[in-house]
C-alpha cells in the first residue's frame, strides 16, 4: 500500500510542478538587449502591461499584450505586431516582412 501512494504522491507532484512552468507572459518580463546590434537597443517589459524601450539614448514608453504567439504594442500612437518566441534567455520578434530582432536578457 505504501509503495502505491508513493508512485501516487510522485505523479500528483510532477504534474503540479509541470503546471507552474513558465509561459510567456512571465518569460517574457525584465530587460533585454539586442544581440550583434551596432548600437546599444533595450526593451523592458513590466508586469502591468508597460514597456520602455531606450535606443539612440531616448527612453520611450509603450504599451503591450501578448496574444498566443504575438506580440502587440502600441508606442507614440501606432500599434505594431510581431511573432514572438521568447525562452528564459533569448526573446525573438518577427514582423510582418519576415524581419526578426533577437534580444537576450540582461
């Protein structure tokens, strides 16, 4: 009876461990670089749906969803979206004309 309620206990627990993964919406939170870039570009993603994105020495703010596997953000007015794929440590965004931006974590 032991060894059942054993195996029963390990399932239950890899399962509940399996449930809690990260998904996107926390993966994608903090800050960011862009990798092999000629000059210094971040993104910072909050939890409330706020983003500051600093390039050329200019911080601007901006406003974002993710949306399945995209990702929608709307900054001084004009809303863009892009295919988004985002790990632990790597962030990738892809437009509409195929280009893709790979950012890591900073």
């Amino acid at each position: 009876m032991n060894a059942k309620l054993s195996i029963v206990l390990i399932v239950c627990v890899a399962l509940f461990v399996s449930a809690c993964s990260a998904g996107p919406q926390t993966l994608i939170l903090g800050k960011w670089e862009v990798e092999n870039a000629p000059l210094k570009m971040t993104a910072e993603f909050s939890r409330d749906g706020t983003a500051k994105i600093t390039m050329f020495g200019q911080t601007l703010q901006a406003m974002y969803k993710l949306d399945a596997d995209q990702l929608v953000w709307t900054m001084n007015g004009t809303t863009t979206k892009s295919k988004v794929n985002v790990t632990a440590t790597e962030l990738e965004l892809t437009d509409d004309a195929n280009r893709t931006i790979k950012y890591k974590r900073k």
